[in-house]
C-alpha cells in the first residue's frame, strides 16, 4: 500500500477484496435503519477487506456486541422466571437492547472510521454503500417475515 | 543508505516537517526506517509527524520504539511526552517531557514543550514559569514568544497578547503561531477581517495548519450564530476524546428513548410526538450542520493563495 518497505502501525494491508471497502458509516446507518442482521457482517467484511491495524478489536467488539444482547436477553429472560417482571418493563428492556447495539456499532465505526480514512489517503476514495442500504431495505421485509417463525432470541439479536 | 544520502535524506524530511508538509515528511521517515529499522532518530521523528497526522496509536508505537532504541536521549523523550499527550495519558507524558528538559536543561523548546503539558494539566503557575525560563534561555525565539502570548490572550489580557504578537512577527514576520496569535487577538477585539486576513496569510504559508485551520472556523462561527453553535457543540464533543463522546451520545439516545416511553406510558402522546420532532431536529441539524460549516470554511480556504515558495 505505502510506497516504502516500512509499514506504520496502522496502515491498512488490503488484499483482493479492497474494491468493496465502503466508509463505516453505511453499516452503521444500516444498523440503525434495519439491524443486526445486514450490519454486523457487513461491519465485519469490511474490517476483513482493509486488513487494518484493529481488525482483531474490531471483530471482538461484533462478537461483543452479540454478546452482549444475548447476555440482556438471557438476564431478562431469567429474572421473569424468577421473580417475575413487570409487564411496563419490557418497552426498557427494549431500549436497553437498541443502545447496546447502537453502542458496539459506534465503537466499531469509530475504528473502522481511522482505518479507512488512511485507506482513503493511500488508494483513493471508498466505495459508496448507498446500494447495499436500499437493497437491505428491499430484502428487509423478507428478513424481517423469516425471522419471525424463527426463536424469539434471534429476532432480538438480529433485528 | 549512505552517510551523505541519509543526511540528505534527513534536511528533507526537518524542512518538509518545518513547512507542515507532514505526510511528505512521513514517506520521508519510512524511506529511512526502511534503509535502517533501528534509527532512533527517524522513529522519534515518525511519532511527532503522526501526532500532527492525528494518529495516536502508531504515534505511540513509533516513540515506543525509538526509547527502547535510545533510552538517553532528549529527542525521543520529548517525542514520547508528545505521543503521550496525543493519548491522553498527561501525567505520564509530563515525566517524559521533565526528562527530557533535564537532559537539555538550556533548551527553550524543551521549556516550552513542557509548558504545554502543564498547560493542558492547567496548571498555570508551572507554564507561567516554563514559558518565562525559556525566553530567559532565548529571548528572539518565536515560539516563546508566542507562548507568553497565548497565556495573555486566554488570560484575558488582549493588548498585552497583541504586544507579543507583533513582536514575534517582527522577528518572523511569516511565523505561523504569531499569525494566528495576531489573529486570534483581532478576532477578539472584534475586527473579523483583519482576523481573517491573518487566518488566511498563515494558510498561504501552511494549507494544513492546525491553529490557522482552527482561526478560520472561528470566524466563520462568529459570523453564522446558527452554524456557529455547531462549531461550539463540536469542539466541545472533540475536547472529551472518542469514549467519552460516544458515551455522551448514547446518553442523549437512551434520554429521548425514554422520555418518549414515559410519556406514552402515562397517556401523553402528544409530549411523546414533540419529544421525537425535537430528537428529529437535532438529528438533521447534527447532520446537515456540519456539511454546511465545511463547505462554508473550505469556500474560504479556496480564496486562500499558496506563498510563492510553498
């Protein structure tokens, strides 16, 4: 990528995929528009195709994410069994759930965002991911109508 | 790499970094680390130009490098203090920037870095006292100069500040820092184009100039109050660090979330619909708001003429 042998820290080594590289605010935008389900890979190819410096992070921080949402889930899920919640409770839940996402996906836009930027420096600009977001907004009613026949914890992670 | 192409190499690199062509100096860098990978020097150098560049971390690892190379020398202590800053780790960084002023006790720049870190400790009686002792050691240097008057012009003092100003740029009349202190101080005494025009004569000399870059959004905040609350709100958000910012901004969320469940909760959907056409304004301002602030500013940067020798 650089023009010299000597590679700073965190330049980016983009392989064969580095034509898909989009800038992280599309997967974050699709994040919040539709979910789990187009964002987190989507997050994560794009982590894999720069090869950044954060790759690793960046990739423990979707499993954290998911995580994190399973471990909601799982404690709400055990509390109602055990003592019982209160019906009002759930819309909180609700939201604890949205911000533990929208939080994971900021983390990760912040340092793809670096990554990218000297991505940008280097090999041009970024691809555009406006086409991936209307096609997501096309296959989200299909996704959405799938993950409703699935288990309960799925949807609330993916969606 | 030979001793003379090395050396040669090295002029380019200080002159480059010298006239804020920061990424010219890095390729510079990488061509030496290249030739030698154990080149304290060009290491310590590499960590100062990625701190310009904004990258922390590699700036980090880069004077990580250069101290184990050479644990002895003030260069590379000085060139860790200043990662360290990039970093935020303040206290660790003043250690470093101490050693480093102890290894070359009759350095003015070395007073004048560690100034900065106990400026941004505001500890203002240590930087009063480093700023005076460097312009003790050297009294023409502009840089002191300009640093006494940056405590004067925050200070509250504007025609003291205008003093220092005008005297460093009759010792370097293209001093960027004493621009941009003369335009700092034109702007606060209310003269927007006279502010303007040294925001802009210190860009011809560096496109890429921080405090320059910095002047100029200033005023184009002073002149669009709307845009210019913007500017303010972004600052502010920019002087918390990423982590902090992130945990402001889910704040804000989780604060409208709620607020719009409570209120439909207790039967109040009306409150719930203007709490959510408030998030929605914010929402288009935060997005829109920087758009327009940029291409206001860049408008005003392509008026800018490059200084013949850049």
């Amino acid at each position: 990528m650089s023009e010299s042998g000597y590679r700073i820290l965190d330049e980016p080594r983009p392989g064969h995929l580095s034509h898909l590289i989009v800038r992280p605010f599309w997967p974050l935008l699709s994040l919040m528009l539709y979910g789990g389900w187009i964002a987190w890979p989507w997050l994560a190819f794009n982590a894999y195709a720069l090869q950044g410096s954060s790759l690793r992070r960046e990739l423990l921080l979707i499993a954290g994410a998911l995580a994190a949402v399973v471990a909601i889930i799982v404690a709400v899920e055990v509390l109602e069994q055990t003592t019982g919640l209160p019906e009002w409770i759930y819309p909180y839940v609700r939201i604890g759930l949205i911000v533990g996402k929208i939080t994971f996906g900021y983390l990760i836009y912040m340092s793809q965002e670096r990554s990218v930027a000297l991505y940008e420096h280097f090999a041009g600009p970024a691809q555009s991911g406006v086409f991936v977001v209307v096609a997501a907004w096309l296959a989200d009613r299909f996704v959405v109508g799938l993950l409703a026949s699935g288990p309960a914890i799925l949807r609330l992670v993916l969606l | 790499m030979s001793d003379a192409i090395r050396e040669r190499e090295y002029g380019l690199v200080l002159a480059c970094m010298r006239r804020g062509l920061i990424h010219k100096a890095v390729d510079g860098l990488k061509r030496i680390l290249t030739e030698d990978p154990d080149d304290a020097t060009a290491h310590a150098l590499l960590a100062h130009c990625l701190v310009s560049l904004k990258r922390p971390h590699a700036a980090l690892h880069e004077a990580r490098m250069a101290l184990t190379l050479d644990p002895e020398s003030s260069q590379v202590h000085s060139a860790m203090g200043h990662a360290l800053i990039a970093n935020r780790k303040l206290r660790e960084a003043l250690r470093h920037l101490e050693q480093a002023r102890d290894m070359e006790p009759e350095s003015a720049q070395r007073a004048l870095d560690l100034a900065g870190a106990h400026a941004l400790l505001d500890e203002r009686r240590e930087q009063l006292e480093l700023v005076a002792r460097a312009r003790e050691l050297e009294p023409d240097l502009p840089e002191a100069i300009v640093a006494a008057g940056e405590i004067e012009l925050d200070g509250g003092n504007v025609s003291a500040a205008y003093a220092l100003a005008r005297e460093a740029l009759e010792l370097e009349p293209e001093h960027i820092d004493a621009l941009v202190l003369m335009g700092r101080c034109e702007l606060r005494s209310g003269n927007i184009d006279a502010a303007r025009e040294h925001a802009k004569w210190a860009l011809s000399n560096n496109p890429e100039d921080v405090g320059a870059l910095y002047l100029l959004s200033s005023i184009k905040a002073r002149e669009n109050p709307l845009l210019g609350l913007w500017w303010r709100y972004s600052t502010w958000m920019n002087e918390r660090g990423s982590g902090m910012a992130i945990l402001l901004l889910v704040g804000a969320f989780v604060v409208y979330r709620v607020a719009v469940q409570i209120s439909i909760d207790a039967g109040a959907s009306e409150v719930a619909n203007v709490v959510q056409y408030v998030w929605l304004g914010i929402c288009v301002y935060t997005w829109v708001g920087p758009v327009l602030f940029q291409r206001a500013v860049r408008k005003e940067l392509g008026q800018v003429e490059l200084a013949r020798d850049f």
